[in-house]
C-alpha cells in the first residue's frame, strides 16, 4: 500500500471517530435530568415575599378561614400546578399543606390561627422540618424578625388591661394575667396573637365588643365568628389557654368553657344571652369552685 493512501485513511478514520464523540456528548447532554425547576421551586419555598407558585397564594389567602361544607379539599389547583390538600376544623377551611414540586413531600404547611394566616416553609423540602414561619398582616408576610416586639408593648394586651377579672390583668394588677405567666410572657403572646390587627377586626368587626378586651377576650370573640354547629373544642390550639364552645339550640353559640392553664380544669364558664349579654362565672382557685361572676358591658368586665 502506497504511503499517500494509508495516510489518507488514518485521517478519515480520526475524522469519523471524532463526529463520534461529539455526537454522543450532544445526547448525553439532552438526557441529563435538569435541575433548575427544583431550585426555583426551593426558592419560592424559603421566601414567601418573592412569590408563591402560580395561584397557591391567592387560592389560600382566599379559602383560610372561610366555611368549609366538606372535610377536606384534595388537589384543590388540579393538575399541572402545585398540589395544594385543604383541611376542615371545627367548620372552617383552618389548615392546608403545599407540595411545589410534586414530589409527595410537603413544601409549606399554612394555618389560619385567631384570625391570622400563618406559613410555615421546608427550606430542605425534606418534609420534616419547618423552621421559617410568615403570618400575613396587612397585605404582607412578615417573619419572626419583623413582628419582634418588646415586652409590655403587646398592643393593649393583658398585660396592659386594668379592667377586668382577676386572670383578666384586673385585681392582680397585670401581674398574673389570664393565661396564669407573667405580664411580659403575656404581652408578648398578645403581640404574637394579635399581630393580624387589622385581620382580627376584619373577622370580627366592630359589633363585637369582646374585640375590645384582652387575649382571651378577642380569643372568644374570634371563636363565635365561627359557623355554629354543636361544640368546637379547643380553638384555640397553639395558644396558653383552651376555649371550647358550644351551641345548644344550633342556631346560636350558647356557651364556652375556658381552661387559663391547660390543666384540665375550666377556670371560666361563659354564657352568651339572646339579648347579647355576656356572663361568666370565676373559679379563683381554679379549683372548678366558681364563687365570682362577672358581666360584660361598656367598660368591660364588671364584678356582679
């Protein structure tokens, strides 16, 4: 074989090998899974104030604390957005959980508490552990940074009433307030629970008075909003203290009970007349021995 024709083959040879290589890269290339949709996903997730997917955030904003006529919502954007579940409680849409990416594990966990949405994010999307939370107020969320408040400053909370029963910031002179913790543990969990403000009042509204009085007030004032059904317990899941309430004709709520402690002791039991009277009768001791009785009027809580 001459020398011009073996070095003529060598050469399309080393040509042909090489369109190889470069063909293959290219497909390898294209079947390489990419990852960006999950980052955008993560980063929606972590920041609530850059935006949520699409229409998870109105969808939910607008649902949250709304009657609920069945036990829960599955799906509730269908497919091709993210997977948003709806639950019932005590007759209300009151919680909800966000899968972003379709991937069977939660992204977002959203709450409706004492008339305030909360959010709580999974940076990790591991489905375990939720360590941002959000609550919008005023048309915004705002983290644990923004709503820091010190204590005493809890926005006319307990800690600040002077009227009212002993528990209530009345007799005790704020020192014992009516979740039984100290005046500054208690204005700030007023700060906490009323950090919806404008929210709560959105709720509840001007006619009703309780609105006007302490944590446990606005706290039962946000729980007759409710739909009326037989009994709710404990709506207040989360907070110091625990208030059922009841319905004994249906129509209206007719009664609560509230435990200041959580130690399974009512130290409050209110009734709620046709006429709008308020009453309830005080175990002092918390001791279910209730030997005072207090009515609500204009300024608030009057001994009887």
């Amino acid at each position: 074989m001459k020398y011009t024709t073996f070095r003529n083959l060598v050469v399309v040879g080393g040509l042909g090998l090489l369109g190889v290589g470069v063909w293959q890269c290219g497909r390898c290339a294209a079947d390489r899974p990419d990852s960006t949709p999950d980052a955008a996903a993560r980063t929606v997730s972590s920041s609530p104030r850059s935006g949520a997917s699409g229409a998870v955030e109105p969808y939910l904003l607008a649902k949250l604390g709304k009657s609920a006529p069945s036990d829960k919502i599955k799906d509730g954007l269908g497919a091709g957005q993210p997977k948003v579940n709806v639950y019932n409680e005590g007759g209300i849409w009151a919680r909800a959980k966000v899968d972003l990416d379709r991937d069977e594990k939660w992204d977002e966990k959203w709450s409706f508490d004492d008339g305030v949405v909360k959010r709580q994010v999974s940076p990790a999307d591991d489905d375990t552990h939720y360590p941002i939370e959000y609550r919008w107020v005023d048309g915004t969320w705002r983290g644990a940074a923004d709503e820091a408040t010190p204590a005493g400053d809890g926005g006319g909370g307990p800690a600040n009433d002077a009227s009212g029963p002993a528990g209530q910031g009345g007799e005790t002179g704020g020192a014992a307030t009516s979740d039984g913790v100290g005046a500054g543990e208690a204005a700030n969990d007023d700060a906490d629970a009323g950090a919806g403000g404008e929210a709560e009042a959105d709720v509840a509204g001007d006619t009703n008075p309780l609105m006007a009085g302490g944590m446990v007030d606005k706290a039962m004032a946000l729980a007759r909003q409710r739909p009326v059904q037989d009994k709710i317990k404990d709506t207040t899941k989360g907070r110091p203290f625990k208030i059922n309430i009841y319905s004994d004709d249906g129509v209206r709520w007719s009664r609560a009970k509230v435990d200041l402690d959580r130690d399974d002791k009512w130290d409050e039991k209110w009734t709620f007349d046709e006429d709008g009277g308020i009453e309830k009768q005080v175990a002092p001791a918390d001791d279910d021995n209730y030997t005072e009785t207090w009515a609500w009027g204009p300024d608030g809580w009057t001994k009887i």
